[in-house]
C-alpha cells in the first residue's frame, strides 16, 4: 500500500525547500540536505585610534605612534542557495556572544540553522567589546566573578537551585554547564552608540535586512532602525534596556528589586523612524504582574522582568500611537508557557520560530 501522506509530507518539503512557496517553515529534523551557496566573517564598523610620537621599528611594542584598530562588531554569515529576499540579523545581549543564536545548551539546532533551513541568509553578530569582537578602544579591567547563581536567577530558569515547574529548560546538568559556558564579558563600556553605529555598518554589507536582537541588544536595535533604513523590520525577544520615547512623552521611571528602570529620551523625529517599520517584541513565561511577585514572594530576577515587560508595553504603545505597526507578545496569553529569558533556545524553540515565520510572512518579509 503506497503512503500518500509520506509522498505528499515529502513534496511539500522539496517546494519548500526550493522557495517555491513563500512563508512555509521547515523545521530541522524534517530535511537533513542544506547547501550552503557562500559564507564567511568580516568586521563591520569600529575606529582606528593612535598614540603620539614616531613609530620605531626598532622598539616594536612601544606604543609610542602606533595605531589600534578596535570598537568593530565581528559577524559570521552563511547565505544559502535559493535565498530569500531579506536576510535575519542576529544581535545578543548582556553576557552573551553570537553563540545565542547557535547550538542550543541541550544540543538542537539554534535559529542560525533553524532559519537557515528556511532559506534565510543569517548574521551573526558579536557586538562591539564582546566575544570575537573584543578589541575595544578603551580599558576596562575584566573581573572573575562568581554569578552563575544570579544568572539562572536572572534569566529565569528559576529560583536557585530548583527549576520552575514546567520550564521550557533541559534539567540535564550537562545543558547547564554548557548554559553557563555561554557568558562572556564586556573588554570595554557597554555602549549602544558604539554598537548601533557597527550595527549600520553590517546591515551596508547584508543589504536590507530584519534585525533580531535579544535582550541587551534591544536598545542598540532600536538605534540601529533610527540610523539606517536598510532595517526592514525588528524582532525583539525580551528587551531589557534602552527603550526609547519622544522626549516630551516619557513615562514615569519604574522601580524593581533590580534597580529602577527609567525610558530614554529621543527627538520625535527619531522616535518617528521606528514607525515606518513592523515591530514584534517576545516575553516569555514567570513574569509576575505584581510586585510582591509569585505566592508572596519575591525574587529579584523575576521583578526585574515585571517593569520591562510593563515598559514595553508603553513603548509598543507609543510607537502605535504615532502610526506605527509594533506588538507585544506575552507568550503565555498564547498558551504557550514555561519559556526562559531565551525562548528561542528553550525546548520548545521550534514552536518559538514558526511564531517568528509567521509573523515575517505577515510583513511580506520572507
């Protein structure tokens, strides 16, 4: 008896697969061929600095008339055959690395592959100060500090040493360690400037593009749209800082067990540029609504998530209410539960990215 369902199942990949039908997902284990037509690296962006004095050969390092060439993001692309239109540029956050976006802590395929699959060109991007991009302009001293307790804390796999219930995160202490093993430090001052300037100049290499930026990487995203418009589109998975508001429409700063949270100013014209392009931001799960947080009590790394979440919703707001086309998405008012701070290397990540496929198709951005 021939299985029609496996034929069908099998041809609808091949097409997808082609290109041939604009915004079909296919997720990693249902094709194991990919061919890649090119990719490489190169450094975007950055400033050349100089010491006073005469360079001599004689003393090669005596700093005196030297140059150091530093401040760049370092980006890996891989661009496969039968492209679409727009490639997906991938910016981390805090503590983070392109490593983000690659092989998930329990060992799947990130959305570097996930998409790449989908035939999408990908970008990945080590920002400025950070992982292979760590030649900084400035000097900071990088400390060893023992944290990995308020980044589980923080990045909301629970409350230190027990998981949440449900939680979209291999208990597996192997996919922990390698969750650790992601962090790396700033070699130099957190920037968004400096980053969003580099950010410019990747997106004059990858042609127009959708940003995707995480976390940290929210804010550098948003000056990323307001200093070039070869960003067709962002998508924002939990930004934490850097939003930004018309300077004569701030929202009152929020305060949290972390810190207070305050908006950013801009120019209205500035802020009027996010407008022109379609927004999505992505929240996951363990959010509290109040402050008192979960059965009265309070753990610090989810209040901290409580103001952004609330803050994002008046930034999406604002953006609207100026003409723009922004969403928030509060996973869980989709029923779609126990995600991380990082939903797209969660367990359920597949179901992450077709939430993702749909909306780029939405836009007519695949």
């Amino acid at each position: 008896m021939i299985n029609t369902s496996f034929i069908l199942r099998n041809t609808l990949i091949s097409i997808c697969l082609a290109g041939v039908i604009s915004g079909c997902s296919i997720t990693p284990h249902q094709s194991k061929t990919l061919t890649i037509a090119q990719q490489g690296n190169f450094a975007a962006g950055g400033k050349v600095i100089q010491n006073a004095g005469q360079f001599d050969d004689t003393q090669l390092f005596n700093p005196q008339g030297q140059t150091l060439h530093g401040d760049h993001a370092s980006v890996f692309y891989q661009i496969p055959e039968h492209a679409r239109p727009y490639p997906l540029v991938f910016l981390h956050g805090a503590g983070q690395s392109a490593k983000t976006w690659g092989t998930t802590p329990d060992g799947r395929e990130g959305f570097q592959m996930l998409f790449l699959r989908q035939h999408f060109s990908v970008y990945v991007v080590d920002q400025p100060r950070r992982g292979q991009a760590g030649q900084s302009t400035v000097a900071a001293e990088v400390l060893a500090t023992t944290n990995d307790q308020a980044w589980f804390n923080m990045f909301r796999l629970g409350q230190y040493p027990n998981f949440f219930k449900g939680v979209q995160f291999s208990q597996d202490s192997t996919a922990l360690n390698q969750y650790f093993r992601q962090m790396t430090p700033n070699t130099g001052a957190y920037d968004e400037q400096v980053i969003s300037d580099a950010m410019v100049e990747v997106l004059k290499k990858s042609g127009d593009a959708v940003l995707i930026t995480h976390s940290q990487g929210g804010g550098p995203g948003w000056w990323t749209a307001i200093k070039s418009n070869q960003v067709k589109g962002i998508v924002a998975y939990e930004p934490g800082s850097g939003f930004v508001f018309p300077e004569n429409e701030l929202p009152e700063p929020m305060p949290s067990a972390t810190g207070t949270l305050s908006p950013t100013p801009v120019k209205m014209t500035d802020f009027q540029k996010l407008t022109r392009v379609p927004i999505i931001i992505y929240y996951g799960d363990n959010i509290p609504t109040e402050k008192n947080g979960y059965a009265g009590q309070q753990n610090a790394g989810q209040d901290n998530w409580r103001v952004r979440l609330k803050m994002a919703q008046l930034w999406v707001d604002k953006i609207n209410q100026h003409g723009g086309k922004a969403q928030l998405v509060h996973l869980p008012d989709m029923g779609i539960y126990g995600n991380t701070h990082f939903p797209f290397s969660d367990l359920n990540s597949e179901q992450i990215a077709e939430q993702l496929s749909q909306w780029l198709h939405k836009n007519k951005l695949d």
